[in-house]
C-alpha cells in the first residue's frame, strides 16, 4: 500500500469532521466514489485543481488551502484573485465580444442617470458598432469598468473570465435552476437573499473564496452617511442634511507573513473620512459636476493628475516640508 498524500489525509478529515461518506461526497462533487476512496487510501495522486474546485465546493472548504496541500500552489502563491490587478486582467482576457456586451450593460446605466453624458454615450455607440476596436474598448472598459459596474457586472465579468457558463454555474447550487440563475445574476445586489444563501458557494466555484467579501472589496455597497449642520439667516441653524454614499465594507491588508493577506474592517468612521477624500470623490460611480456640467472620466483623471502636481503628491521632501 502507498503512503497516503497529505491531501488524501486532510480530505478524509474534512470529509469525516462534517460527518460526510464518500458516497456523499461522491453524489455532491460529481467525482466518482471510487477516485475519491483511492485518494484517501493512498492509491491515486491528489487530484487535479479542475477536481479540486468540485470537491472544495462539496466540502464547502476554502479551494487555495486545497490546492496548498496537493501541491499545486506553494505558499508564496497569492490567489489570482488578491492581485491588485485582477479587474484589470479580466477584462484583457476576456472575448471581445463579452467586452462589449459590457459596453451594451454602461449604455443603460448612462442613459438612465438624470443627466447623461452625450460624449459618453456617442463613444459608446462608436465602440459598440465598430468591428475593429478591441484596443480601444480595452482602454474604454480599463478606464471607466469601476466607475460603471455594480455586483451584477463583477459577477459575470469574474463568471467570463473563469469559463463557465451560467448553466455550469447553477449545477453548482445544486437547486437553483439555469434561468433562476441567469435572473439573479442579472439583478444581485449585495443585501440579496440569494448571494446571503449562496455566497460561498459562488466563490468557491468561481475562485475566490467568499463571493460576497469579493464583491465588498470590487463594488462595495454599504451605505453610510455624512451630516453637516447649515447656518440659516440670521445664523439659525436648521435642519441636518444627509448624504448617502457607497464605500467597500472590507479591504485586504497585510497579514503577519510575507505573502499572506488578511481581510480587514473598514469601520463607518473611516469611511466618513475618506469620503472627503478627493481621489474617492473623483473616483465615485456617480456623476460629478463643475459649472452645471458631468465631468468625463478623462476630465476626472485630468483633475487627478493636476492635484498630484499641485499637491507634490509623492514628493516626500516637499510633503515634510
């Protein structure tokens, strides 16, 4: 009899610690019970990360510790998904077509605001219509994907890019059928009941853990407020006036090991600073005007830019002083 990989060892424990058969695991993975018992017996390799992610999925345990131990990652690996560029490089990768199906979705979203921007929306339709761009619509989408997306663009962006498609996304929520999918993927919001119920489950299957600490980290939802007391004529004050705006609930920050990352609680104190912040003011899914008029996201990198040089942004001997 061969030794038993660590793998085969730690799949036996979670397996038994949720009190699941082989059969059973069998059944909700979709990997044969005979493999999955080879496995544990020591007969068979660790499996590979394609039947890894079924079976992470079936034990309901994190994937990236899975592939760890089967030695598929070592532990200065970061999951693809704690790149700070992973938006960035789905949207490369991802078919043109599916780019502008993107493009399609943040027409809607422009022609819906109360005051459109009528550049944008002719660049958009440029874009869409043209059969030679994918340049262009890589730096379009590149650009303004944050300033546009809510979870449902994360969603299918991050479903895209993994390759599956919302078929082989149900199977993995065992009762929810394809359309019943489709529906709510068109629709998430963050307090949905169906990301509540199948968060982890969608995160497991599509690589990134928790997908509802994903989406906080991508398009965080979670209202706050700020408060500011106006002087009234004579220096009566009036009434409070409350400002509602949008800031992730967590970010990853580093955790006690080189290559370890921890996620981290934005507190509502913290968000009512940053909210004065003028990057996050410029950066906000929101119109943002001067004189009356929608600023482009290239008027707001503009902006950007001329502050950093007014400001010495990254001028330490300046900053001191």
């Amino acid at each position: 009899m061969k030794e038993i990989s660590d793998y085969g060892k730690l799949q036996r424990k979670i397996r038994t610690d949720a009190k699941m058969s082989i059969r059973l695991l069998s059944e909700k993975s979709g990997v044969s019970h005979s493999y999955l018992s080879q496995v544990e017996n020591g007969t068979r390799p660790a499996p590979s990360p394609d039947v890894l992610s079924k079976i992470a999925i079936a034990l309901n345990y994190d994937y990236f510790s899975l592939l760890r131990t089967a030695g598929h990652m070592t532990v200065n690996t970061t999951p693809d998904y704690l790149e700070p560029t992973f938006i960035f490089t789905m949207i490369k990768e991802i078919p043109n077509e599916d780019k502008k199906d993107f493009l399609f979705r943040f027409r809607e979203t422009e022609k819906n605001k109360d005051a459109p921007n009528a550049n944008n929306l002719e660049r958009l339709d440029f874009l869409i219509n043209s059969e030679d761009s994918e340049e262009e619509i890589n730096e379009y989408l590149l650009s303004n994907f944050r300033f546009y997306a809510g979870p449902s663009d994360y969603l299918a962006l991050l479903r895209v890019y993994r390759n599956m498609t919302p078929k082989e996304v149900a199977e993995c929520l065992y009762e929810v059928g394809v359309d019943e999918y489709i529906e709510n993927e068109n629709n998430l919001q963050m307090d949905s009941p169906f990301l509540k119920k199948w968060g982890k489950v969608l995160g497991l299957a599509l690589g990134v853990d928790d997908l509802s600490l994903w989406l906080n980290n991508q398009a965080g939802i979670v209202l706050s407020r700020v408060e500011k007391m106006f002087e009234g004529i004579g220096g009566r004050r009036e009434q409070k006036l409350n400002v509602s705006f949008e800031y992730p609930r967590w970010e990853w920050a580093k955790g006690d090991k080189p290559y370890e990352k921890v996620e981290k609680e934005i507190s509502q104190e913290e968000a009512k600073q940053r909210f004065l912040y003028l990057e996050n003011l410029l950066t906000m899914n929101e119109n943002i005007y001067f004189n009356k008029k929608a600023l482009t996201a290239y008027q707001r990198q503009q902006l950007l830019s001329i502050a950093g040089i007014i400001f010495n942004v990254g001028n330490e001997e300046n900053n001191e002083e």
